[in-house]
C-alpha cells in the first residue's frame, strides 16, 4: 500500500540554498520573467518551488548572449576548456547529495536512482574535459600533386540543448559538455516538470567560472514552450539544435529547424521489444525484464514496451515476473529508502498508462499484478497477459510501469511481428 497519502508534511525539499535556483539564467545573470510557474513534487502533488516563467523575448536575450561569447569561447584554448570543464565535474561531484535530492523532488526518481544520475551526468563534464583537449584535425593524401589537404575541425556556434525531464541533470550535461569543449556555447531549455536541476547546473557553472553567456538557461512553462521553441529553433544566429524528447516534438522541431538548415541531433522515443524464446533460462529472462521495465517507474527512453514471449515459456515466464514484481517492487516517495517505484511525472503520464491498461482490458487482456491508478500520479506496477497486438499498448510508447506479454505461437499468422 501506499504511505504518502496524508502524510505530505514528512517530505520537504531540504538543499543548500545556492542550489535552489527560481530565476533564468542568461549572459551569466539571474533574470526574472513577467510571471513565474510551479514546480510540483509529483509524489506529494505539493509545490516546491516557484520557477521564472521565460518567454520569447528572454529566449531571443539568451541567444544574443551565447552568440556574443562565441566570438571569444570559440579563441579560448583546448586546455583553458578542459581546465573549466573539470572544475564544473568537481563541484558536481561535490554537491552530489542536493543534487540528487532536487531530482528526485521534481521529478519522483528514487534517490538510489538520482544519485546515480548524478554520477552518470557529472561523467559527461569529465569525459569531455578530457576529449576537448584531443579534438585533432588530419592531413590527407591528396590526388593532386600541387595540393595539402588538411581537416580542421572547428565549433559550429550556438547550440539550442532541449531536454526532457526523464534525466533532468544528465541529458543536459551529455549535450553540453560535448558543445563546450568544442568551443560552442549553448542555450538550454529544460522540461517544465524539472527546470531546477538546470538552474543548480548554472549555478555551478558559474561557480566554475564558465564565462558569462557560455551557459545560459531558459525555464519556461508548458504554455510558453512554443514560442521559446520557436525561437530556438528559427533564430539565424543558432547553429545546431540537440533534442532529446518525444518523437512528435522532434518532428516539430525539424520542421522548424529547415527554413535555416540548422544542424540537428535528435533522440526520440522508443517501442522496445523484450523477446523471449522456449529456450531461455527463464530466471534470467525475468531478472532482465525487471531491470529493463521498471528503471524510474518505466520512464526511460530504453525501457522495454512490448514483451513478446514463445508458448512453451510463457506461462512459467508470467508467473516467475509476477512473483518478482511482488517481491522486489515498493511504490512510495522517491525520498525514502526502501522505495523502488516512485510517482509518474505528472497526471498525464498517468493518465496514459491507465487508458492503456482500461483499452486492454477491454480487448480481452487480463491483469495478473497490479492494473490500478492510485493517487495522484501514483500507477501500480502492473502484468498484462493475453495481450494482442489490436491493443494500444502494443503500438505506442508507454512510459511507464506496464508488461504487457504476447504468446508468440510458431507459424501463427497472427502472430506478433517483431
Ligand atoms: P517531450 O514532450 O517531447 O518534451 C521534451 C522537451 O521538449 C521538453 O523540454 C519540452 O518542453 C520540449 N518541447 C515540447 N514541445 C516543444 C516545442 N514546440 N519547442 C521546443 N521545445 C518543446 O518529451 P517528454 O515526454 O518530456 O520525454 C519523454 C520522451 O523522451 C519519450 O518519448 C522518451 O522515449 C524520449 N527520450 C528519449 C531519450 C533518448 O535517448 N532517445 C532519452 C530520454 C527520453 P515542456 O516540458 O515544456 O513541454
């Protein structure tokens, strides 16, 4: 059962103060916006924070800014990069603890899981300390007797960093770190769920002593997403947009993107199959779905969505999940220790796992754990069996704590293709 209802007053956001950033943060200063928007604590449905709400016009200032330090980030030297890189992975590592906490916070990851994020996030500033220093160039044969031919490789300019809230700290520095030490300089806009973990990036930043306008940070609400998307996207002076999100935004953003042929990176979204066949150590098979389902409630990008398992395994395979479900799943806020399961992002995202359960069951599937929506974003971890690929599950990207498992029958027409 779950222990968080009535008891909200147990959960309090506690971080270090220079951590809990509410402004924007453009050509190294905090601004503030016409209004600001909430940051919920999704397990408590509590507000935990009151964040500037930016808009076109801060956008269009932190682009200027970035495209203004470009002119001298992009002369500083390799080693003057990595030197700042590393300084800002130090104090990351430093601050793992709060940063950690203000993950799980905003966005239900179980602390266990949000201090490795940290960790994971933290690496990609190492890593790309280290890389910035070996981005070589190459002399190459040439055909013609009277020619070098020589690669230099050089910064491309303003980079636009859009991130989801999945991974709020790492998504941002895996794209970033990687701009910087090339000598870009970046323009990031956070998830609406999880801005603070972007603005605690900032802070650090500073205290690093990345120049002013190198890092600059955009929140903004769900309802001015489009126009701060807008002018990330269409601004001549961006160069290249890297987007991690669903796959209808990143069509959005390419569309956009075209008119000024940006340079684009997307990672979108994914519908992975989980295959198991007679043959498979079935134990095994189990301990890999529990791993690979139930990560951050389902809500990982590599999270496995269909679960197609052969006749003669499936019913000792469902069986040994269902047992493992109880044994080693624990719903609660993401603060306390035994939990393993947090909240979903928002209601929303629960909104969506529980119409597909519902649109399941209606076709015939039955559910064997699990199946209900609790309160607030709270979705128990549920095991649907008899499912067919008529079912919505089976089609698109779930996004959270559901198995849904297909008997796959050899030489059965209908049965799921892979
Ligand atoms: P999303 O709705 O696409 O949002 C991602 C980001 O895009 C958010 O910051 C969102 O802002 C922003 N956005 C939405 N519309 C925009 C617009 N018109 N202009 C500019 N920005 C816009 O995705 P999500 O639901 O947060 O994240 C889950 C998805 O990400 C899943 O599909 C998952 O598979 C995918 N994902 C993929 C990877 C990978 O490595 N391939 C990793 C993690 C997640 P708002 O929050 O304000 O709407």
């Amino acid at each position: 059962s779950l222990q968080i209802q009535n008891s909200q007053d147990r959960y309090s956001l506690d971080v270090s103060a220079p951590l809990l950033r509410t402004q924007g943060y453009v050509d190294g200063r905090w601004v503030s916006a016409a209004s600001v928007f909430p940051v919920l604590d999704p397990a408590t449905g509590q507000e935990i924070a009151r964040v500037a709400d930016c808009g076109a016009a801060e956008a269009k200032q932190a682009v200027d800014a970035a495209y203004k330090a470009f002119q001298s980030w992009k002369r500083s030297t390799a080693k003057e990069r990595s030197i700042l890189l590393r300084k800002w992975f130090d104090l990351l590592t430093l601050h793992k603890e709060d940063l950690a906490r203000l993950i799980t916070f905003e966005s239900g990851k179980p602390l266990k899981e949000s201090l490795a994020e940290v960790t994971y996030s933290a690496s990609f500033l190492e890593w790309f300390s280290e890389e910035a220093r070996r981005v070589y160039g190459d002399i190459v044969p040439s055909p013609l007797r009277d020619r070098r031919i020589f690669l230099l490789k050089q910064p491309v300019g303003v980079a636009s960093i859009i991130t989801p809230w999945n991974f709020p700290s790492a998504m941002i520095t895996r794209k970033v770190g990687a701009a910087l030490a090339a000598g870009c300089t970046v323009v990031v806009k956070p998830a609406e769920d999880t801005p603070l973990s972007a603005l605690a990036l900032a802070e650090l930043a500073e205290q690093a002593g990345i120049p002013a306008g190198v890092f600059n940070v955009v929140p903004c609400s769900r309802e001015e997403t489009p126009a701060v998307g807008q002018v990330l996207c269409t601004d001549p002076l961006v160069a290249k947009i890297s987007f991690t999100g669903s796959t209808a935004t990143g069509k959005v953003l390419l569309k956009m993107a075209a008119d000024t042929v940006k340079k684009v990176s997307m990672e979108l979204g994914g519908h992975a199959p989980f295959i198991v066949f007679d043959s498979a150590d079935v134990d095994r098979a189990v301990s890999g779905a529990m791993a690979s389902k139930f990560r951050n409630s389902g809500q990982t990008c590599v999270c496995s969505n269909r679960f197609l398992v052969q006749s003669g395994i499936y019913d000792r395979f469902v069986e040994k999940l269902g047992r493992a479900m109880d044994a080693e799943l624990r719903m609660g806020h993401g603060s306390d220790p035994q939990t393993t399961q947090g909240p979903l992002i928002n209601q929303r995202a629960a909104d969506k796992v529980e119409q597909q359960v519902s649109d399941a069951v209606s076709r015939g599937a039955s559910v064997l754990r699990g199946g209900k929506r609790l309160h607030g974003s709270f979705m128990e971890p549920t095991l649907l069996v008899d499912v067919s690929t008529d079912m919505l599950c089976t089609k698109e990207e779930t996004f959270g704590p559901l198995v849904p498992v297909l008997r796959s029958v050899p030489g059965d027409a209908r049965r799921p293709s892979v």
